[in-house]
C-alpha cells in the first residue's frame, strides 16, 4: 500500500471522520439542550414510559459526552466508538417512532421523509465503528482493545 493510501486509510482519513462525527455529536448534544429541545422530543416514542424532556436532556448530555470521547480519548478510540455505535442503535427506536406515528419534526413532514431517514442511523453506525478502528479491531480479533490496532 502506497504512503498516500496508507495515510489516507489509516490515521488521516479515520482521524478526520471521528473528529467529525465528535463535533456532529457534540453539535446534536448542545440542540438537544437548547434551540432544539421540541425537534427531539417529537422522537421519544409515544410509548417510551420516561418524560420525553428527560430524555431529550439525558441523551443530550450523552451526545456531548460521546462527542468530547471521540475527539480526546484517541487511545481508547475503540472502546468509544463501540460504544457510539451501540448508542446509535440504542437510539434508533426513537427515528422509527417518529415514522411510525407520523411526528413531524427536523422538517420531516411526511412518511417517505421519515422513512428514508431511517436509512441513515445504520450510516452513523458503520462511520463510528470505522472512524475508531472499532471494525477493524472486531476483524482482527483483538478487540475489546482499549487502543486501535495498528493503522496503515
């Protein structure tokens, strides 16, 4: 594998995406708590039997949390982004939700809105797991790693 390759696979490209991801996380967190507390309240399921402005300020401070994870504990970026992967899918009952109930919010104003959105939480599941190195660990076998394996 040529240098560019290799740098662009490894450390520059995975680094880039999870500080992306970290700011993303970060960004939601803050809406969460402020501007856009009513959007994600529409995505607490009806049936969910906690206050949905509870959850909005838990997971909220979760993101931030994930978020500030992905940028400064690069040592551990296998754990956190195991981790951010599994919040994702712990979350995604809340997108199915609002689907489901047909909940506008984030301009999602209609079914097939809502339902193509669906399509994208396994997309932020796959870019936490591969912006870590958490896939590759997995492949490899040597994951629960508290480091990523070696990249390059």
């Amino acid at each position: 594998m040529s240098d560019t390759a290799s740098r662009l696979d490894g450390f520059g490209l995975r680094s880039a995406l999870r500080w992306l991801l970290g700011g993303a996380l970060i960004f939601a967190g803050v809406g969460h708590l402020t501007t856009q507390r009513t959007e994600f309240q529409a995505q607490v399921p009806g049936w969910f039997p906690i206050d949905e402005d509870f959850v909005v300020i838990a997971s909220g401070i979760v993101e931030i949390s994930l978020g500030l994870a992905l940028i400064v504990l690069a040592r551990h970026r296998v754990i956190v982004g195991t981790i951010v992967a599994a919040f994702f899918v712990v979350i995604f009952p809340g997108n199915i939700a609002q689907w489901a109930e047909g909940v506008d919010a984030f301009g999602l104003d209609s079914d097939t809105q809502r339902f193509v959105r669906l399509f994208f939480q396994p997309v932020l599941v796959v870019w936490a797991l591969y912006a870590t190195g958490a896939w590759r660990a997995f492949r490899a076998g040597t994951w629960p790693a508290t480091t990523a394996p070696a990249e390059g």
